[in-house]
C-alpha cells in the first residue's frame, strides 16, 4: 500500500471544509485503532474470573490472549493488499464489524473455544486498523498533516489501553466481566455506523494516481521476499517487538496480577497503576517523535531505549519499593518504549522506493508475532514454577520472578541487534 501522494499536483491547495471532511474520517480511523488497542489488551482486567468461568490455568489464558495476535499478524500483509484493492468504506467497516462481533462473542461466549473465535475474529478486523488509518490520511490530509496524524493515531491508540485499565476494570468490578465488557460492544456499534456513514475515499486523489504508484500483488510480494533477505530488516522486526514487550505482555495481560503481588495492593488500584504504562508510552511517542525529527541517529536512540528498559524493568521486578516510587518507575518503562516508534522509520529507510507499506507492515508482524509467542510462554512459566498452586489464588510475587526475568534479558540482549541497524536512517 502506497501512503505518498507528493505527486499529486494541487492535492494540498483543497478548501478548507475538504480538510475539514478529511479530518473528521481520518479522527474515525484513528478511533478505530484506538478500539483495537482496547479490545487487545481487554483480558488483562478479567483473568481471575475468565479463569474462573471456563475453568482454565494461565497458559491457557495466555493463549486465549494471544489468539488476538495470530490473527493479527496472518492478515497484516493481506490487509495492505486488500485496501488498495477496494474501497475504504466497506474494507474499513468491515473489519470494524468483525471487531465488534468478535468483542460480542467472547462477551457471551459459553466456552473458552468461543471465547477463542471472538478473540481471532477481533485481531482479524484489528489488522486493518493502524494501516486503514494510514491509508485514509495519505487520501485526506495534506502533506505537512500526514506524521503528526500518524503520531497522533498511535498516542490514540496506546489510549485505548489507558480505557481497559481504568474504564473498563471499574465495568468489570461493578457489572461483571461478560457485561462490563459487553458496553464496549455497543460503543463499537455506534462506531461501525459512524465509519458506514461518513468514511469514503478520495476521488479526487484516486484519479490523480497513476499506475506506477499501485504496484501489482505479485510485486508487492516480490518485494517482500527481497526484504525477507534483509538482516536490518529482520533486525528491526526483532527489535520492535523486543522493545514493545511491556505493552504487549505486561499492560496487555499479566501486569495487574505482577503488581497485585508485589504491592500487595487490591485489583482495582493494580490496574490504575498498569496504565501508567499506556500513559508512560504516549509520553515517550510525543517525546522521540520530535527528537526524531532532529536527528538520524535511530540506532543510538534504540540503543539508549534498550539501557533504560533493561534498567528500569530489573528496578520494578527486583526492588522492594513503596507503592509512589513504583508508579514512577513504572511510568518511565512506559516512556523508555517510545523509540520503539523509530523501528518503523528504519523500515522506510532498509526499503527500496515502492516498498515503504510492505516493509512498515512487515516489521508490525514481526513485532506482534513476539508478543504472540511471550503471552503464553509466561502463563507456561507461571504454570510450571507453581505446581503446589491452590487454584483460585493469585500467584506469589515468587512465581513471578521468573517469568518477568525473562523480560530485561532480552532487552538486554536487544543491544547487539541494534548494532546490525544502520547508524544513521536516510531522510
């Protein structure tokens, strides 16, 4: 998918309520995104009684989370492809539609294999979210709008988690999991009309692209074989995911039982300290996001990221501490994850000219294939280091160790891959 409309002659020169119009659909794009985010990390609030319900341990809940991310990562090239085949409209409501069926199932799911299809359905539709988002600024908006709105669609979505642990814990306490859950449904309804009403694509911008600027599928996926070949490619995939792994592990499922143990704290307060994470991470994207624009030293600044995450998450695990220090460094994991953001400009930058969509989504599906193998792969250890486990209990802050230590070490061991990385990124 094609997200440069430099080419286009006059695009910029559009009235103003144009840009108006296209503000709005691309506002709607962006709040879908932050919907996938929500609906991502939505089990991080509800696992004791999601274990309760169907009966489960916390692999088993470890994969019903990451049921999410298989989908995800299968449909993110197919998701490029499709959107620039067909209209923007119906792709985008569409898999806001399968979002929403997939929240409604899990929602009322009878069994954890429901539940299961709810989560696949929700990282199918998911799939199209940030690259919808893209997508529909590269039509609407004007060349100088098009990275702020980008930035401003990932602080969106980053959001949504803020909602999951602070909203929709406080659902789940006063309703119930299936119906506190369940409100988001019919907010995401409400959503999926919005988008079937106003989001359309750009006539105007369709007409002005030529040929050259829509590649065949057959060339879209030449060139994603050409950037399988790559070692930096690989190595910032690798690299993304490393360094998202407290959002997509611990904010995304397993922090509020970590923080519950170590704090010793209720589960409502534990899940208004995990979204300190969301909001550490909007920081650091608002942070790096305008150093970038000043530099070309990526690979100093991931490697910098690398040190402070690998430092601050032994701190959190490790150091006994009061709950104010705690929520402090926490926030600053939160923040050191911000130039994890760059990994996608080093993407641009290793692709070849026609290639930026294919590579950009190429080192999104790496990223979450990593927190797809981790989500269970803790519950695993969890499991396996607590055999004398009374069910029903949380774990001990013991049992945690071990899992989250796995954490700072491969942060640590990020540094070297970050040495593959070009010093400095082309602009």
């Amino acid at each position: 998918m094609i997200l440069n409309k430099n080419s286009i002659s006059g695009y910029n020169q559009k009235p103003n309520y144009i840009t108006m119009l296209g503000g709005f659909i691309c506002m709607l794009a962006a709040l879908f995104y932050s919907y996938d985010f929500f609906i991502r990390v939505a089990p991080s609030v509800m696992i004791d009684p999601l274990m309760s319900t169907f009966n489960i341990d916390s692999e088993s809940i470890g994969f019903l989370s990451a049921a999410y991310f298989y989908a995800y990562i299968i449909f993110q090239i197919p998701a490029g492809v499709i959107l620039d085949r067909y209209d923007s409209k119906w792709v985008i409501s569409g898999a806001m539609f399968l979002c929403v069926l997939g929240n409604f199932l899990f929602s009322v799911a009878p069994s954890y294999d429901i539940a299961f299809l709810g989560r696949i359905l929700m990282g199918i539709g998911s799939a199209f979210g940030f690259i919808g988002a893209a997508k529909l600024a590269s039509m609407w908006l004007p060349n100088r709008f098009f990275s702020a709105f980008i930035g401003f669609a990932t602080i969106l979505g980053v959001m949504g988690g803020f909602v999951t642990d602070s909203i929709l814990n406080s659902l789940v306490m006063d309703l119930g999991w299936r119906s506190g859950n369940n409100v988001f449904t019919y907010i995401g309804v409400a959503l999926f009309i919005l988008m079937l009403i106003f989001i359309k694509d750009n006539k105007e911008y369709l007409n002005a692209r030529t040929v050259q600027e829509n590649p065949s599928t057959r060339k879209q996926i030449k060139e994603l074989l050409i950037l399988a070949k790559s070692a930096k490619f690989w190595s910032a995939g690798i690299l993304s995911g490393t360094l998202f792994i407290p959002i997509n592990v611990l904010a995304s499922l397993w922090g509020v039982g970590f923080i519950e143990s170590k704090l010793g704290v209720t589960h409502g307060t534990a899940a208004y300290l995990n979204s300190l994470l969301f909001i550490g991470n909007a920081v650091g994207c608002i942070v790096f996001s305008v150093i970038s624009t000043y530099t070309t030293r990526y690979r100093f600044l991931l490697v910098l990221s690398c040190i402070f995450l690998t430092i601050f998450l032994l701190l959190t695990i490790y150091m006994p501490m009061n709950l104010w220090v705690f929520a402090v460094i926490y926030f600053m994991i939160g923040v050191s994850v911000g130039p994890q953001l760059l990994t996608f400009g080093l993407g641009k930058s290793i692709a070849s000219k026609g290639s930026t969509a294919t590579a950009i989504a190429g080192i999104n599906m790496i990223c979450n294939f990593v927190g797809s193998v981790l989500l269970p792969l803790f519950g695993w250890i969890l499991v396996f280091e607590s055999i004398h486990h009374i069910a029903g209990t949380s774990y001990t802050l013991n049992e945690y160790y071990y899992a989250m230590g796995m954490i700072p070490v491969l942060t640590l061991f990020s540094i070297p891959i970050c040495m593959v990385l070009p010093k400095h990124i082309k602009l």
